[in-house]
C-alpha cells in the first residue's frame, strides 16, 4: 500500500511539475525557465526549477522529451508546417537569444501563438489548409500579441531590470509605455469588433474589458498592481492548495483570461453566421 501511494505521489509530482513548464506565458517555457532561475527566484518563484521542484539537468531531459512528443505529434496529426514554423521560432527565441529584444520579443510571441492556433484549426478542420476568414482570424490572433503582449512586461520590471533586459516597460518612461499600450489595445478593441461584427451584447462586454485593461494600466503603476492588470488582460495565476493533489509545494494555476481570450473568441460569430464554411 505505501509503494502504491508513493508511485502515485511521485506521478502526481511529476505531473504538477510538467503542468508549471506547460501553463507558462511564453510557449516552450523549459529551457527559458533554466537559463533564467535566478529571475524566477525573485520573480516566479513558484515554478518548478527555483522552488527545487526539478533539477537544471531533469528539466534539460524534459524539455527536449516534450519537443521530440511535439514532432512525434505533428507527423501523426499532420500538422508539419505550423510545427516547423513554431520549432524555428522556439530556436530563434531561446538558444538564438533574440528575446533580448523587445520587439522581437513580442513577434516570436505572436508567432508561437498563432502555431498554436493554426495547427488547432488545421486539426479540427480534418487537414484542410488555412484560408479565408480563417487565415485571417489566425493571422489576428499574432497580430494582437505582437502589438500588446510588453503588457506582460509591466509585472516583471524588477526581474528585467536585474537580468539586464530592455523591455518596452523600461526602455521607456513609465507614462509613454502605459499610454502606448492604452492606446493600441484600444484600437485592436473597436477594430476586431467592426471586423467581426459581434452581436451588441457581446461587443458592449469586449469593449467593457478592454476598458478594465486599460485603466489598470494607467490608474496604478505598482508592479504588484500589473499583475492584477494582466490578469485582465491575458493571463492570472491563481494560487491552489496543494492538498488538492495529495503532494507538497505551491500549485498555481494559470487561467487565460478576459480581453486577449475574447479578442480570440470574436471569430466565433462569423463562423456562427456561416461565413466561414
């Protein structure tokens, strides 16, 4: 009996600690999560290499295990050029070390982002290539993050500062980067609605998040206050008794959230008009 609840305390571990590297805000968060512990120390130190969840080595293991499951995937799902284009971008953005810029920063975001969707569509629509209306809800959904994701940036200026970052938060004053991001997320807000034309309910409750987004950002600029601005923006960690699954340390989960996920969601309606068959 203890051998059989040891194997399951181990595999409930293993589990959890697999579940902290996959629920990151950057896809293939593994190997960013070992070159930057000392940043996750001081910033993030619930993930899974800081809280001594996992080994440097185990989670180099890890992280070329997942990536070789990611290819074993896209040669069964069929899905080779979304995979091809997010392995370069994963390359590009972690042993190529170009996440040191900002703005290319954002755009390796963007590009893993729209992989994921690309190859999701791909899947659902049995192989069918992008095209249409939904190339271009992909194509937005990059765009969005490309242009607004520094708003995750704000939360971690502390941690930047010490790595030697230049972040869009703290190349700039603090006035000039909220009121920028103010500003885009505003204009992404009433386009994508002109653009997909959502039913008024809906539209009123996008722009009613875009709103909250925004005036988090400029009302506060207390890093601990961005945090609860990205929450309304992308994506909140919430924090979980450990208890839940029977094994130690801090279990937190990650929950997309509000205006990033409805501006993904605004393509439904179309689709739901039939103007995308």
């Amino acid at each position: 009996m203890d051998k059989l609840l040891g194997s399951i305390t181990r595999t409930s571990e293993f589990l959890r600690i697999l579940y902290l590297f996959g629920k990151s805000d950057i896809p293939a968060a593994a190997i960013p999560s070992i070159i930057g512990v000392e940043e996750d120390r001081l910033a993030k130190p619930h993930r899974p290499l800081p809280s001594g969840g996992i080994s440097p080595e185990n989670a180099t293991v890890l992280y070329y295990v997942l990536f070789a499951l990611m290819w074993a995937a896209a040669l069964y799902a069929e899905t080779i050029p979304c995979t091809l284009a997010y392995s370069a971008a994963i390359v590009i953005y972690n042993e190529g070390g170009l996440a040191a810029i900002p703005v290319v920063k954002n755009v390796l975001g963007a590009i893993g982002l729209s992989c994921y969707c690309w190859g999701t569509t791909t899947i659902l629509d049995h192989g069918k290539e992008l095209h249409g209306l939904k190339a271009l809800a992909v194509f937005m959904t990059g765009a969005i993050f490309a242009t607004t994701g520094h708003a995750q940036d704000f939360r971690d200026r502390s941690a930047d500062a010490m790595m030697g970052r230049k972040t869009i938060p703290l190349l700039l004053s603090q006035p000039l980067a909220r009121w920028s991001l103010a500003v885009l997320i505003a204009a992404w807000t009433i386009g994508l609605i002109a653009l997909w034309q959502p039913p008024v309910a809906a539209g009123i409750a996008f722009a009613a998040l875009g709103l909250r987004c925004v005036g988090g950002y400029l009302w506060s600029y207390d890093e601990k206050d961005d945090y609860v601005s990205y929450c309304w923006y992308g994506v909140s960690e919430v924090p979980v008794s450990p208890c839940l699954l029977g094994v130690p340390g801090l279990l937190t989960v990650g929950v997309e959230q509000f205006w990033l996920l409805g501006s993904n969601l605004l393509p439904i309606f179309p689709r739901l008009r039939g103007e995308m068959d």
